[in-house]
C-alpha cells in the first residue's frame, strides 16, 4: 500500500511562550478597560499587600487580582459574598494559561451591599466592646479648648462657632479635613490622632466633635471606615459625634462619647450656658446668705434660752469664794500647830541619840570580824594543801605520759624527712632516709643501708645533706 504525500505546511511554528504572551497582548489591546460586576469570592490577602480574589455570577467567574498600590487606595475593601462593580483591565498569566482582570477601582454594585457590609462590621466591632455604654466616658463640664473637625468651609463650622460663641467662651481649635470622598476617613483618623498627640496645657482640646452635614448613605460612607472606628474609640480626648442630621446613622456614633444630632447640638453638649451659671451661681449665694442669716438666728435665741436656765457668776462664785476666806483664816493658825508637834517630836528622839551607841555597835562589829578571821584562816591553809598535793600528782601525771620519758629508758623516735613520726617498719621503705630522735640529740639513717648497692647507698647518703 502506497504511503500518502506530506502536505507542506510553510507557516513558522509558535513556541509556547511566544503564543501565550500574543494571547496576552491581544487580550490587553482589546479590553484595555472594562467595567466588570460580580459578587466577590476567594479573597486572599497576600503578605505583599496584594489582593487576590474571585468575581463570579451565577454562570461564570474571573480571577481578579488588586496590586498593593491600588489596594491602598481603595474606599471599600472587597468582602467575601459583596456584591461590586470594579473597572480594570484584562490580562493573562502565562504561567498556567489563565486569565484574569486587574482591578483598578472597587466599589459596592448598590446600597443594599453597603448596607450588608455596615451591619457586618458594625457586628464585628460590637463583638470586641466598643459599642459597650460602660467605656464611654463623661464630657468636661467647662471645657477650655474645644476641638472641632469638620470642613473649613460651609455652613457646619459657622453654626458650631456661633453657637459656642453664644454659650461660653472658650477657645477652639478647628482642624480641616475633607469630609467625603476617598481620603476623608483618613484625614479625619490623622485629626483624631493628632489632638491626642499634643501636650497637655498647650491647645490639647478637653472634648473633641467629629462634624458634617447631611447627605446620601454613599456621601457618608467615609464615617463608616473600621479604622476611622477604632481611632474614635481609641482617643483619649471625650469625642462627641455630629455626622448627618439626626435620622442619618453612622459607624462612628456607636463608637464615640456622645453622638449629636445636628452640629449645633454637638455644640451645645460641649459647651456649658455661660448666663445659666452665673444665675445659679448668684441663686446659689442668695440662698446661702439665707441660710447663714437663719443658722446664726437659730443659735442666738438657742444660746438665749440655755442663758435664761444659768446662775448668775457672782451667786456661782460667791459660795466658792467664803470657803476660801474660811480656809485662809485657819491656815495660820494650823501651820503654826503642825510646826510645834514636829518640834516636840525631834526632842523627843534627841535624847535617844549619842556617840557612844555608835561607838558600841561599831566595836561588836569588829570583834564578830576578827573572830571570823580566826576561824577562815587554818580552812584556806589545809585547801591550799590539798590543791598543791592534786597538782603534784597531775605533774607526775603528765611526766608519766610525756613521750620523752621513753627516751630517758633508752628508746628512740623515729620520724620522716617531713618530721612524722613512723609507728611500723612496714612504713619504711629500703634506702629511705629518716632522722632518729634520742633523749640527748638526733641523728640520721637510712633504712636497710647494708642491703643497698654501694652507688645507691652513696646516693642516699648524699641525699642527706645538711637536713640533720
């Protein structure tokens, strides 16, 4: 069977990285820029700041992928199951052959999304406490400084300078940020913070309003932010939320101190009546005159009335002073007596007192001590006796056991170089030298001398030398 002819083919063949990126340049140049809505799905926070995530409908997906610059910049942070509307572009990844969009721009696909994504995170925080009535703290009575942050311009700072203006006079600290739009939650996070870093007693604010005028859910979105949240809830200055009118709620009046309906109500929460206290300071000093008045009224007629009930001082002293009369005259008379008793006393006992008593006494004392002497005498001689016979025996004692003793009968102690003394020959060693101690001198030797070589003797007995 005959083979069939190769039909010639002159197209170039694509290796696989030449035909992935064509694929990829022809996908950027033909949607270069779509506007994409799906649900997000798979959100993948990377550790470069990256954000990976998952568009889907209920008939397809696309991977999406948000660069860490952009990332950054976005408004609302994609949550699994919220529904957006994103704008990019559509590229490829020629490592697996995928293609994916690159996210520009990210923002909810409605305001039941916005909503979704507000209670969830209301939910979290509410979790962690911060919504808690307990950590909410009082607002000063009389503010010094008041710090607002608002707008600059429109008509929310002119009422709440107005109002304060009206009230108390105090100083305020305005601090500008813009109060919508993608850096609003930022800069309002940086005015926060910032009041909190300055010193005390310098333009620190006692309370702080965090305020804006009405709008759309979208326009007050940026009060929603959880970082705007937890700076609100971490300041240490008492914060008095005044975003929207009074129907508009949003995430940071669950967090602050106070929240205020309006911006002039935030005012007036800040800020004491000036005339209100003065009228109740001179209220309060007008009832406290009456009452003094009364109170020292009340004391009189009391210390009047317990007057009436006491003597007269000259009938309370008049009994005291007759005694005193009727004692002075007999104490003339008494010490007088009391002298002349005494008198007749000390001659009485004169006449019982002479030398020669204490001569006597004196003389009886030293014959009872001459007599005792006598008899103390021979009773010392015969102890003394007996302690120098004790000390005599204990000297015959002691040369008993003295080891020179043995030396006198014709012993001898032997002793090492190091001066110990050797108490068995199987402690010596053969041409070991040791010194001889006898009653009158000592003298040296070595052990086995005859049973040593002649050259190891003379060596032993120049090791010798002087030490003897």
């Amino acid at each position: 069977m005959a083979e069939a002819p190769q039909v010639a083919d002159n197209a170039p063949p694509y290796s696989v990285s030449e035909l992935a990126f064509a694929l990829k340049r022809t996908l950027e140049d033909a949607y270069g820029f779509v506007r994409l809505r799906g649900e997000v799905s798979k959100v993948t926070r990377h550790s470069s700041g990256h954000i990976y995530l998952t568009l889907k409908d209920d008939k397809a997906a696309i991977d999406g992928v948000v660069w860490r610059t952009t990332a950054q910049r976005l408004s609302y942070q994609p949550e699994h199951g919220l529904e957006v509307i994103v704008t990019g572009r559509i590229t490829t990844y020629p490592a697996s052959s995928k293609y994916q969009i690159v996210i520009d721009t990210l923002e909810p696909a409605g305001v039941g999304a916005l909503l979704a994504q507000l209670e969830r995170l209301k939910a979290k925080l509410a979790a962690e406490g911060l919504f808690a009535p307990e950590r909410r703290r009082a607002l000063p009575s009389m503010p010094a400084v008041v710090g607002v942050i608002t707008s600059p311009t429109g008509a929310v700072i002119r009422d709440i300078l107005h109002r304060i203006r009206d009230r108390w006079p105090c100083r305020v600290v305005v601090w500008p940020v813009v109060v919508q739009g993608d850096v609003a939650a930022a800069q309002v996070i940086a005015a926060i913070q910032g009041f909190n870093a300055m010193a005390a007693g310098g333009p620190r604010p006692d309370v702080l309003i965090v305020a804006r005028g009405g709008g759309s859910i979208e326009d007050l979105w940026a009060f929603n932010d959880e970082a705007l949240a937890r700076a609100a809830a971490a300041s240490t200055i008492p914060l008095i939320s005044a975003v929207g009118h009074e129907t508009d709620t949003t995430l940071i009046d669950f967090v602050s101190d106070r929240r205020a309906p309006t911006p002039s109500a935030a005012a007036e929460m800040a800020t004491p009546v000036l005339a209100e206290l003065k009228a109740a300071v001179a209220d309060h000093e007008r009832r406290l005159s009456r009452f003094a008045a009364r109170f020292l009224d009340e004391r009189r007629h009391r210390l009047a009335a317990a007057a009436r009930g006491l003597p007269r001082p000259a009938d309370v002293l008049a009994l005291a002073q007759q005694r005193y009369d009727l004692s002075a005259n007999r104490l003339g008379a008494a010490l007088a007596r009391n002298a002349a008793v005494h008198e007749r006393e000390l001659v009485r006992v004169a006449t019982r007192l002479s030398p020669a008593l204490l001569v006597r006494r004196r003389t009886v004392m030293a014959e009872q001590l001459a007599a005792s002497a006598k008899r103390l005498r021979p009773a010392g001689d015969r102890r003394l006796a007996r302690a120098a016979e004790t000390l005599e025996s204990l000297d015959k004692l002691r040369e008993a056991f003295s080891p020179k003793g043995p030396l006198k009968r014709g012993f001898a102690l032997v002793h090492r170089r190091d001066g110990s003394l050797i108490r068995r020959a199987r402690a010596l060693s053969s041409g070991e030298v040791v010194r001889i101690e006898f009653d009158d001198a000592s003298r040296g030797a070595i052990v086995d001398a005859d049973a040593l070589p002649t050259r190891r003797r003379a060596a032993a007995s120049s090791d010798q030398g002087d030490l003897f």
